[in-house]
C-alpha cells in the first residue's frame, strides 16, 4: 500500500467510523439497565458496531498522524501513541460489552476494582491521545481550527461514562481525515480549505 493510498484509506475510515460509530451511540440513550438490555439483539448489534467504529479509528488515526510528516514534532508521535494505545484498550472494553456481557450481565454490567481501574485508564488514554492528536494535526497544517476543535473537544467528551459520548469524537474524526492533504511525490503537502501549508521549516505559505 503506497502512502497516498493510505491517506484515501484513512479517509474513507473516520467517514465510515462515523457512519457506523454514531448511531450506535445513540442506542445508549434507549438503555436503562445495560444487564437488562444486554439480551436483546439491538444490544448486540450496537457492540459490533462500536468495535467496528473504532477499528476503523485506527486506521484513520494512522492516517492523521503520517499526514503530519513530523511537523508537529513530539507532541504529534506522543498523541499518536496515546491515541492509538487508548483506542485499542477501548475496542477492549467494548468488545467484552458485545461479546461477553450477554453471557454474564450480573457479573459485567457493573465494573468493579481492577476491571473499573482498566476502564477508566483506557477512557483517559484515548481522550488524552486524541486532545494531543487534534493540537498536532493543527499545529501541523493538517487541521483547520474548527476541524481541530471538535475533534479536540469529542476527545475530552468521549472519557465520561455517558450516552453519547463517542459522538462528537467520531464526528471530528470524520472531519479532519475528511480533509486530510493528500502528498505530492516529489512536491509540497496540498493543504484543503482554510488551512495553512507549512513547509518543512515550519514557516506559513499561501492558502490553498
């Protein structure tokens, strides 16, 4: 897989995440007792639908970051790391509420002690990991400020325990791998809309 084919894969990712991840969220709002509603079909179908989501944020995640091309420095690879770290411990924790939870509700709806500490450190990881994403994807030129806000702000909305957390993240997800510029061999990075191109040397160009 070339590079160029990676940034349209990673594209068609965060939009797809999106698509998937968004209305699967929304089910949380429908639910009262996640043991209750644990064995229903709807239950089960909206847990694959998370897993699958944030699968596909990793492959959107890969794109942001390589779109970066380093320009954002340490903050870029640490946020990367974090991000990617986070969202792989959160498909974790989702897949044991898709998998596992139906087949024992009393035992799962309600983590406890280590099981509470693994879930609340995979939530704090992915919304540090995607805030530090969002500021390099900007400082990078790979953003615009709006673009980076929302994703910014979905990453911090996305650690508390509440219906319709993951929305705004999916949603700044789609937003910045939407528009993610894609490399020129041999050529500058083409910046879309109203971001910056920075070059190597991290000084401003001209709008795209």
């Amino acid at each position: 897989m070339t590079l160029d084919q990676l940034h349209r894969s990673a594209t068609r990712a965060g939009l797809a995440a999106a698509a998937v991840g968004i209305p699967a969220d929304l089910f949380h709002f429908t639910i009262e007792s996640r043991a209750a509603a644990s064995q229903s079909v709807a239950f089960r179908l909206h847990g694959i639908a998370l897993v699958l989501a944030f699968t596909l944020l990793m492959l959107a995640l890969a794109g942001i970051v390589l779109a970066q091309r380093d320009r954002a420095g340490r903050l870029g690879r640490i946020g990367g790391l974090l991000a990617l770290l986070g969202t792989a411990l959160v498909i974790g924790d989702l897949a044991k509420e898709a998998f596992a939870l139906p087949l024992a509700p009393a035992e799962l709806g309600d983590p406890q002690g280590f099981f509470l500490a693994v879930v609340v450190v995979s939530f704090a990881l992915l919304a540090l990991g995607w805030l530090l994403t969002a500021v390099a994807a900007h400082r990078a030129g790979v953003a615009s400020g709006r673009a980076a806000a929302l994703l910014g702000i979905g990453a911090v909305l996305a650690f508390p325990p509440i219906p319709g957390a993951y929305v705004v993240l999916l949603l700044g997800v789609a937003v910045v791998a939407g528009r993610l510029p894609f490399p020129v061999a041999g050529g500058p990075v083409t910046i879309p809309g109203d971001v910056l191109a920075v070059g190597p040397g991290g000084g401003a160009g001209s709008r795209a």
